[in-house]
C-alpha cells in the first residue's frame, strides 16, 4: 500500500468523495453532517492523502489545520471493496505521524454518534482518541461525538 497526497481529480477519488458523502447522508440528519465536498476538500489548510495498491484506490483521508498546534482529521473513508483489511488503520498512522512531524500538540476529530459509526470509534479509540467537548466551530449535537489524541 502506497499512502500519497492527491489532488481530488482522479475519477476513482471523485467517486469515494461521493460514496463518502452519500453514507453520511444515510447515516446522519442533514444538519449534522460535517462531511466536506471536493471544494472544501481543496482549501490551503486541508492534506488529502490516498492509499492506492497499484492503480486500485483503498482509501483516504484528510487533516485539516486548525492553528499551529492543533489539527482536525477529515473524509476518513476505506472503499467498500477493501472494508476490513486495514486500510484506514495505516492512513490513521500516516496521518498521526505526518501531524506529530508537522509539530501538532493535538488532533481531534467529529465523527457520528450512531451505532453504524460504531467500527470507527473503535479505531479512534484504538490509537488513544478519547471523547471531548466540540472543538473549533463545532457545536454539541446529539449526532456527533467528538474526540481528540495528544501528540
């Protein structure tokens, strides 16, 4: 598995960018859902990162710059056809070394307080994220669990 920063025009990153935000959209009210689209994705603060094993896209993920010492992980999302191998175990760590290199104190994410984001807390969970108050701009919502990992 090779981990690379993309710039979200391939087709098959399109496509998991869509895949992402319509699994959000079925698992989370529309005010409760903080997935970006393309554009967000692309904003100057934003790293996006795919996992690729030849030309078959795995995975991605996202960290958002928050200020100097904190950042937010973004748009974690395995692609259904490689669910359970792994892959967003590696993009994670890539992701927390990049933020620790970077000289983050802290990465926190939002991720859905529903039983389907169950397999995603508990990965979260697995590398020290502990639950928090909203952070940044979020607010507290009854659909959204927060979380955040010192470096």
């Amino acid at each position: 598995m090779e981990i690379k920063v993309d710039d979200l025009s391939g087709h098959q990153v399109i496509g998991l960018i869509a895949e992402h935000l319509q699994g959000m959209a079925a698992d989370s009210p529309p005010e409760s859902i903080h997935a970006l689209d393309l554009d967000g994705l692309k904003k100057p603060e934003i790293t996006f990162w795919c996992a690729w094993e030849a030309e078959e896209l795995l995975g991605c993920g996202a960290m958002k710059e928050l200020n100097l010492e904190h950042a937010e992980l973004k748009s974690m999302r395995t692609a259904s056809t490689h669910l359970r191998k792994g892959v967003a175990r590696q993009i994670l760590a890539h992701i927390i070394e990049v933020a620790k290199n970077r000289g983050y104190k802290r990465i926190s994410l939002e991720t859905g307080s529903m039983d389907s984001f169950i397999p995603a807390r508990k990965l979260y969970e697995d590398f020290g994220f502990v639950y928090c108050e909203p952070f940044a701009e979020y607010s507290l919502d009854p659909n959204s669990a927060f979380m955040t990992k010192e470096l």
